[in-house]
C-alpha cells in the first residue's frame, strides 16, 4: 500500500531537527550578547543576534507556515485513498525541498537560492493541490 505518511512524518521530524539547532545557535549566542530569557518577550528583541542562530529561529518559522498545507493536503490525499506512486513521489519532493531550503538558510542564506527552493517546493505543493481537486471532481 502506497502512502504518503512517511513523507508527513519525515517533514515533521526535519522540523523538530530545525528547532533543536535553533536553540543550539540562539541559547549561546543569548548568553555572548548578554540577554535574558525575558528580553525575548517581544517580535524582534532578538535580530542583535548573529545571522546564524537568527537563520535557524528564522527557518523553523518558515516550517510552521506553508508545510501546514503540505500536512493538511497530503493526509486528505491519504484519507482520500488517492495516494499513488505519483503523489508519494510529490510529497517527497516537496519534504526534499524543503530540507534543502532549510540547509540554505540555516548555512550560506543566500536569498535568491532560497527563493528558487521555495517557489519549487510552492509548485510541487500546487501540484499535489490541483491534481487531487481534478481525481476529486471527477
């Protein structure tokens, strides 16, 4: 049986590896600029700190936005029973580019790398969108 569960989990536990490193990166990098815990209080209170522990919180924020619709369409698709070898390779290619995503940002951050990441993985999403609407409509 064909499903799309693994790649749902595999996105989730990529999230989970994310937010460790950002606390690996922002914890001591608190500590180096002398902040307290409470100074993190409001948006922003942390952008002193350096690029590389800003890139992790900053990833794992990109994780919780456009990967819930991921979430939400790949297990409708499951649910659905329309979980074919094409919608499996779909929802590992967009896990896959977001991992990608992720190792840009958290490492060199260049912008327009991460652009064509997020608007590939954009597509594939479209795509597992639209092509469940057109099984779904007959």
């Amino acid at each position: 049986m064909l499903t799309l569960i693994g790649a749902v989990i595999g996105l989730a536990a990529w999230s989970l590896l994310i937010w460790l490193w950002m606390y690996v990166q922002r914890l001591p990098a608190m500590s180096r600029a002398g902040l307290k815990p409470q100074d993190a209080r409001f948006p922003g209170s942390l952008d002193i700190l350096p690029d590389r522990a800003r890139g992790a919180a900053d990833n794992y924020n990109h994780l919780m936005e456009q990967p819930t619709v991921f979430y939400a369409v790949a297990l409708a698709i499951q649910v659905a029973g329309h979980a074919d070898n094409l919608a499996v390779k779909l929802a590992w290619a967009y896990v896959g580019l977001r991992v990608l995503h992720s190792l840009v940002q958290v490492s060199v951050n260049l912008v327009l790398a991460r652009f064509a990441l997020f608007a590939a993985s954009s597509l594939v999403l479209a795509w597992m969108v639209i092509r469940e609407l057109m099984t779904l409509m007959g």
